[in-house]
C-alpha cells in the first residue's frame, strides 16, 4: 500500500489487517513444511504489522495478538507485545 497525504488511518488499518491474514497464512504454510526460516520471516512480519495496528485500534490490535499468541505463543522479537 502507498502512503501519501490522502491515506486514511482506516486505509492503513484495512491494509494492516488484511496483510496480517497473508503473514498467518505464510506462517501456517512454513510450519507445516518445516520451514524456520519462512517461519522466521513470516514472525517478523506479523509482529511488524501488530506493531502498526496497536497505534490506531486496539480492539483490532487484541484479536491480531490473540491469533498470533495461538500459533506462535510468547516469542516476541521484542517485549514490547507483551505490554
């Protein structure tokens, strides 16, 4: 998704979530190959797009880390999702 001055914090969200459902589905798709290192990329990125919803709804921002805390349990990168 561009960014420019007429992007909405809707747009983003909308975005944001929908390329979280991508990064589950590469997540799932390497577990199931055994796949660390798609694991591993498709990890960071969850936990980059979480990072973008936390600052603009943090209902959406609950069920994301709910979905991720399902399938990856408390591995972050960083602490800062468990706060």
């Amino acid at each position: 998704m561009a960014i420019n001055e007429n992007t909405t914090l809707e747009a983003i969200l909308a975005a944001s979530i929908q390329d979280a459902g991508i990064y589950f589905n590469d997540w799932d798709r390497a577990e199931a190959a055994s796949d660390e290192f798609g694991k591993t990329k498709a990890h960071g990125q969850i936990d980059a797009t979480l990072r973008i919803v936390r600052r603009i709804d943090a209902d959406s921002f609950d069920m994301l880390r709910a979905d991720r805390l399902a399938r990856l349990g408390n591995d972050n990168w960083t602490d800062d999702l468990d706060e």
